[in-house]
C-alpha cells in the first residue's frame, strides 16, 4: 500500500503514551466516561461465509480474522432486504425497507427519519463518510450530491455509485469531479487515516468507510492479490452444482482476490487507530450489505434468500473501557437494528422514528441473546439482475439462528433446518413430516409481517405507491 501523509510522528504518539501512563487511574477513569469513537466499515457484496474466521479455506483475511478474535461476532447478521440501497437506506436510518421505501436500487432516500448521522451531530460527534452512498438516487450514480442529501455528514468524500475501482470517481464539498490514486479501496482507506489523524481531538468521531468491492468486477483487483488465487485450485461449497462450477471458480478467483485487498486495507486501519492512541476507545465494527451466490444454489448475485445472500459478516469491537470479551452470538440481528446499536454502544439518544432493535446491552454481554429471535427478510420488487426471467419473485421469509422459511406470492416456497442442512440443499416445504414445524415457521412469519405493518402486496403496488418509474425488468431506467 502507498505511504499516506503522516502528520502525527512517532515521537508525539510516544510521548502521548507516556503521558497517559503518569495520568494512571484517573486517566483510565475519564476513559470510561468519555464518548467512544466509532469506526464503521462497509463493504459492498461480501458474503457471511468468505472470510478465514467462517472457515473458508480460500479466503485469505488475516486482519479481519484477528479483528474476529476480539470482537463480538454475530453469526447470523441478517441483510433484511438483500441488496445494496435497501440495506444502507436501513442501516442510515434505522428503518425497514418499505418504511424508508428504498426497497430497489437507484431511488432516493428521504429525509423523513433522524439519520445516524444526525444522531451523532447532536451528541456532539464528527461525523464523516467516505466511499460508495447509493441512496442519492438522483438520476445519475455519477453526478454531484449536495449537503442536503448528505443525511446529516459533516466530512465528505463520496461517490454515489461506481464499480469501475481503478478509475473511481468522487467529490468533496464542492460540485468538482475528483478520482481516487489506484485501487479505490486503498486510495479510500488512506482518506480515512488520514481523517483519523488529523481528526478534531476534542470531539468523538464516528467515521464511515464504504468500500466497492468486492462487488464483481470480480477480476479487478490489484495484481499482486489477484496472482494468489487459482481458479483450479479454489474449494467449492457444496450446494454449487456441477453446470455452475466452472463460473464460480472463476468468478470466485477474483472475489477473494479484492477480499484479500480489502483485509491489508482493514488491518491498516487497526493500526493506524493504535498509532494514534484511540484503538482502546473506539468501537470498530466490520460488516458488509448482503452476500453473493456466487454458484451456490445455481444462483448469482443477490435478492435471492438463500444464506450466501442473505448473510453479512458484523464483527464488533468494543473500546477496552467496556470490558472487551470476544464472544460468538447466533441470535440473528437485521440491518434496521444496526443504528440504534450502534448509537447505544455510544450512549447516544436513538430517535423515535427508529424501527430497529438496540441490541447494545446483548453486544456489552449485559443481557442474554432472545432465543431463536425471527429476522424478517424480504424482496418486495424483484429487477435487476434478478427479473422474472431469471427467476425473480416477491416473497417474505424469516431467518432465525436455525431455520429458514420463506413464502412467495402463490405460497410456502422454501423451508430449511439449518443445523441439519448447513448448504440448504433439502428444502423441506411440503414435506408431511415437517408440517408441524412448518407451520409454526408460517405463524412466526406472519407475526413479522403484522408488526412490520407489511401487506405483502405485488410489485408493482409498491412501485405505484412511491411513484417510481421503472423499465420492464423493474429496474430504475439510468441505472447502469
């Protein structure tokens, strides 16, 4: 990775070592009544399972599986609304899908909720946001977003949407189109160590970094990690039939390769939170806005509602003040709960127009996970890359730490027990012996629907109803 400007030397950062070890105590003490920072990454399509700590034998994430380590690790992360607007609409606001009504790509989000960042400004925090946005939806993924449509951040140094991750483009303040040095991701991670740096040191912060990748292009990384993956060479999951083995090794080739890029981004990162002595008082959390088939089930990319789409990582690391205890949760957490955690992780006030569970007191060990908690999950219109073509459908389901049950628009579509079935390769939907089950799964669904005030209406009662005008495939007519 290229040298960033360094303004903060290692004679200060020792000497700023010392001094808290004469303060001693009462430096420790004001510690744990200070506000944490908070250091919040985001990358973009990278599926639950693909990382070292899952048990991936072809990823290579070295720094992310230490960050595991000593993090609070929810195993079953639950992307409510399995595709990227829909779940940053949810995880800026706190809302579900169709309350936000960005439930499709390239729509705008509205300003009718108090955003996270707003949350923080009025505790007193530095708010920054650096990389991928996505909820602009202004016509264009390339045009110039204005402090009005910035939900509420103070630094800034965004692009609503790009893929091209050696030419990415960007703006600050003004309406100026600038490019990132190389590989976005690392040209962005130098942005935010440098904004670590030179933050104002008598404020918290809580900075955003939102990675592209690895979102396909999948074979655009740079060359030295895309040089470590052989396509013939990589383990398959099994639930990637033989017809789809050949694209998924392929494609599967370049996506750990930009994984492999985005850890030596992460474990920057860390590091540079140590260099500056806030590494203790930083809750750092990791996690991603929904997965990839990438083959599994015959499938590509998202919406659909399998695991490798539907599960992100979270990896959340609590300032040493808050008595860290790395621990693994099951009990499964959806996107519309990740705000108002993350404000109670940092005593911030969670507004009233949040939909979301604050989970801080399970992720702080202070209450017992609910057993067998339901996450609702959903595709409310259905375009894209998955159209009905190519098998797309509405359908509302539940995701719970064992099972899967899921209904379309005609009924009961898929049922998997997971503890017996980890690949879901049996679905068990009208199977006599497990109607039982089944129909306990079906009450629990509609208990989520009532509470979500979810109709479960057609797609295009949703589309109407947000006044959005799509092509034939459902899909937002400028989106590339």
């Amino acid at each position: 990775m290229k040298p960033f400007r360094e303004t903060h030397t290692r004679r200060r950062f020792l000497a700023s070592a010392a001094a808290a070890a004469l303060l001693g105590g009462r430096a420790a003490r004001a510690a744990e009544s200070r506000p944490p920072n908070l250091l919040f990454v985001l990358a973009d399509q990278w599926r639950a399972q693909a990382f070292g700590y899952a048990g991936d034998p072809n990823a290579r994430t070295p720094a992310i599986d230490r960050l595991a380590a000593e993090s609070v690790r929810f195993t079953h992360a639950v992307s409510s609304c399995p595709v990227c607007s829909p779940y940053r609409a949810s995880l800026l606001t706190g809302r579900r899908a169709l309350t936000h009504g960005v439930f499709i790509n390239d729509v705008p989000l509205n300003n009718e909720a108090v955003s996270i960042a707003q949350a923080f400004n009025g505790a007193g925090y530095a708010t920054a946001y650096i990389g991928k946005w996505h909820v602009d939806g202004s016509g264009s993924r390339s045009a110039f977003i204005p402090r009005e449509r910035r939900q509420g951040f103070q630094f800034w140094k965004v692009l609503e949407c790009t893929h091209d991750y050696n030419r990415s483009a960007y703006y600050g303040d003004e309406n100026r189109k600038l490019f990132w040095d190389g590989y976005d991701a690392m040209a962005q991670t130098r942005e935010a160590r440098s904004y670590i740096h030179e933050r104002d040191r008598g404020r918290p912060f809580a900075l955003f970094l939102s990675w592209g990748p690895p979102h396909d292009p999948y074979h655009t990384a740079p060359p030295e990690h895309r040089a470590r993956f052989e396509a013939d060479k990589l383990v398959l999951r099994p639930n990637v039939p033989p017809a789809a083995a050949a694209a998924a090794r392929r494609d599967l080739a370049g996506y750990y390769a930009h994984g492999a890029a985005l850890d030596a981004c992460l474990g920057d990162l860390l590091a540079t939170l140590q260099e500056c002595g806030v590494a203790e008082d930083t809750v750092v959390v990791f996690t991603s806005d929904h997965g990839d088939m990438l083959g599994s089930q015959g499938q590509r990319m998202k919406q659909r509602p399998w695991d490798e789409s539907i599960l992100v990582p979270l990896l959340i690391r609590l300032p040493a003040a808050s008595g860290r205890t790395p621990r693994v949760i099951d009990m499964p957490l959806s996107a519309p709960d990740l705000m108002p955690t993350l404000l109670g992780l940092c005593n911030v006030a969670v507004p009233s127009t949040v939909e979301g569970r604050n989970c801080a007191a399970i992720v702080r060990g202070a209450t017992s996970p609910t057993e067998d908690r339901a996450a609702l999950i959903l595709c409310a219109a259905p375009f894209g890359q998955w159209t009905r073509g190519q098998g797309g459908r509405e359908y509302r389901g539940i995701r719970t730490s064992r099972y899967t049950y899921v209904r379309d628009r005609s009924g009961p579509w898929l049922l998997y027990d997971t503890a017996e079935d980890p690949y879901q390769q049996r679905n068990l939907c009208g199977v006599p012996e497990h109607a039982a089950l089944q129909k306990a799964l079906d009450d629990a669904l509609a208990r989520e629907l009532s509470a979500a005030r979810d109709e479960f209406l057609p797609a295009a009662a949703y589309i109407e109803r947000w006044g959005y005008k799509v092509d034939a495939s459902g899909t937002m007519p400028y989106t590339s």
